[in-house]
C-alpha cells in the first residue's frame, strides 16, 4: 500500500468515533498493540529530542525501504509512533520524505494534543524524516 492509501485507512478508522475519548482510547490500543522495543534499541541516541515523554526511534534500511520501530513510556505518545510507524514504515526514503501526513490533522490529532504532545508528535515526524534524509543520501554514496 502506498503511504496516501495507509493515510486514508488512519483517516477512515478514526472518522467511526465522534468522542475524542473513543480516538484516545484507539490510540492507546494501537500502542499496546505494537511490539515493544528491543532493549539494545533503548538508547540515548535513539531518543526523540522534543518529546516530554520518553519515545526511542529505530530505523532499519533493508531492500531499499526503510522499518521503523519505536516505544514510549506514555500511552497515548506510544499510539501515536503506532500510527506514524504504520504510515510511513516499509517505504523508500524518497516516498517518506516527499509524503504529505495530512492524515494528522484530518483525524484532528493535532487539535486534541496537548501543545507539549503537539510538538513531540513533530519532533517523531522530523525524526523519521532525519532517517529517511540520511538513508537516501547514503543510497545516493554507494
């Protein structure tokens, strides 16, 4: 699937609840869901800077695409990397960094974060953008 149709999937799962609790509950049961993160994988440099909880971002090149995994200490951040890594995982670095997540403000994700979960959610973004970016270029060395 293509990073617009895993979009449209978020998008059309969350349009099935009207309360925000319901979407906060879903996204506490997409963290939980998720595999937990190696403890090898648990360190410093894996850490997202501008996230008030603790979130740690793996990312594998293998076959030309890129895998992420990741984990947090708060529920609903972890729901969040959840539904980024379900998005953007499994694709080339050229297709992360040229997608457009509108996903996140259609679901209305960003108006019913707090500002400090708001700007952990971009820091996560950013972070998979930073993997992409050096993956792409390192392809682009070899």
């Amino acid at each position: 699937m293509t990073i617009n149709e895993l979009q449209d999937e978020v998008i059309e799962e969350f349009s099935d609840f009207d309360d925000w609790m319901d979407k906060y509950q879903m996204l506490i049961d997409l963290g939980n869901e998720q595999a937990p993160l190696d403890e090898k994988y648990k360190t410093e440099s894996n850490l997202i800077d501008g996230c008030q909880s603790r979130v740690w971002l793996q990312a594998d090149y293998r076959d030309g695409l890129l895998w992420f995994t990741a984990e947090s200490d708060a529920l609903i951040v972890k729901g969040i990397v959840a539904l980024l890594i379900r998005v953007l995982s499994g694709h080339t670095p050229q297709e992360i960094l040229d997608a457009d997540l509108y996903f996140i403000d259609r679901i209305g994700l960003k108006e019913h974060l707090s500002p400090t979960r708001s700007n952990g959610l971009l820091a996560m973004v950013k972070q998979m953008r930073m993997y992409a970016l050096a993956f792409s270029t390192k392809k682009c060395e070899n």
